[in-house]
C-alpha cells in the first residue's frame, strides 16, 4: 500500500512540474516568417506583432534585457494559441533604470502579467514596440 501511495505523488509531482514549464518555442514553431528570421529581425518582430494582435490570449515571460546600439530592450517570450515567439519591446532611458525585472535578479523566465507596450513610428518610416507597463510578475 505504501509503495503505491509513493508512486502516486511521483506521479502527481512530475505533473505539476510538467505543467509549470513553459512551452519550449523552438520546437513547435510552425510560422515560416518566424522560423527563417532572427528574432531581432524586422520581419520577426512584423510577424509576431501582427499574430499577437490576432489572438484573443497570449502570455509573456521574461527572458533578458539586451543593448543593442546603445538601445535597451526588453526580450520577452510570447506565446499564443497557434504561435509562440520572442517580442524585443523598446525601454526608454527614463524607464530602464525603474523597470525592477532583471535577469541578475532572478526573474528569468518569470511571467508577465497585464504586459502592454506601444506600437510607434520613428524617423525613415521604421516602427518599434516601446515598453509602457505591466501590472506584475508571476515569478
């Protein structure tokens, strides 16, 4: 009886962390766009932006923050019913040094709930995702 009652909770147990893991990305990637371009791409982010806003749900985890050019970003993994993707969302340098979320911190891979950013045009008709708010973290 007791042997059965320990196998049940190894059971029960590699469930639950089954279940807590987010999906591995790369491995179910089906968009053609997302799949042959770099996720800093233009196009990347193009696709991904439009697939977010056709889904009615999607969920955001953070990843990194990255310089590039002097520019900081916010890399967060976005998943949605028929798509998953990394999202490179613009931090103003007023913002950078007040968004708590960090990777040296601990918040690697933790969920961000209430996530919204900004889509907005800049010079030479380019346009970039800016980072505006969130209303917390599910760590």
């Amino acid at each position: 009886m007791l042997s059965k009652i320990n196998l049940l909770w190894v059971v029960v147990a590699v469930l639950l962390v089954s279940c807590a893991q987010k999906k591995e990305c790369h491995n179910t990637q089906r968009n053609p766009i997302l799949a042959s371009n770099i996720y800093s791409s233009k196009a990347y982010q193009a696709e991904l932006y439009r697939l977010i806003k056709e889904s009615p749900d999607v969920d955001y985890y953070y990843e990194m923050r990255e310089e590039i050019f002097g520019q900081v970003y916010l890399v967060v993994s976005a998943y949605g019913d028929a798509f998953c993707g990394k999202l490179c969302l613009v931090i103003s340098e007023e913002d950078a040094s007040h968004i708590a979320i960090d990777a040296s911190k601990g918040y690697q891979g933790a969920q961000l709930i209430g996530l919204k950013y900004k889509r907005k045009e800049t010079a030479y008709a380019l346009s970039s995702l800016v980072y505006d708010s969130m209303e917390y973290l599910v760590d």
